[in-house]
C-alpha cells in the first residue's frame, strides 16, 4: 500500500480497490501546514491506514521543515501517541 502527496490538491492519499483514504491539509504560511482533516472509508477501516497517512504527513513537514497545526482530532490524537512529532506541533 503505497501513500502518495498531492502538493496541488494539498493531499496525502492512497487509493485501494477503488477507494480512496486521505489526509488533508492547508498550508499557512511559509513555516506551518494545518493538518485538517483525515478519512478513511469503511471498507479500508482497521487496517492502520489512518495511522499510515498521519505518519508519512508528519514525516514530510519535519524533512521541509514545516510546522504542524494539528486541527484534525486524529492527527492531534497521533502526535500525542507518538512524542517524536512534539516539536512539529504549533
């Protein structure tokens, strides 16, 4: 399962059997991304994709050196899971 970005439609998504999960975001300014929102379709539920999504966002802001607005309660959630992403939090 391969996680793609979309820096035009500001989107990190995968695309299994039709379906389609994402993570959305806005970019601020030059510094911080808002992570908005993330879905994930009931058929593709329960496999930690979510999880995935999150992770590979998170991933990209720390190699561009963006902060993360956490506005999505799932990724706010994540962060705080997984204290490694603390200093991207703004």
């Amino acid at each position: 399962m391969s996680i793609e970005h979309n820096e035009e439609k500001q989107l990190f998504f995968s695309e299994i059997d039709g379906e389609t999960a994402y993570l959305s975001y806005q970019k601020i300014d030059d510094e911080t991304l808002d992570y908005v929102s993330t879905y994930v379709p009931d058929e593709l539920r329960g496999h930690g994709l979510a999880g995935r999504l999150a992770r590979t966002a998170l991933d990209y802001a720390d190699a561009h050196n963006y902060g993360v607005r956490p506005s999505c309660s799932f990724v706010a959630k994540f962060m705080d899971k997984h204290p490694e992403y603390a200093a991207l939090r703004r």
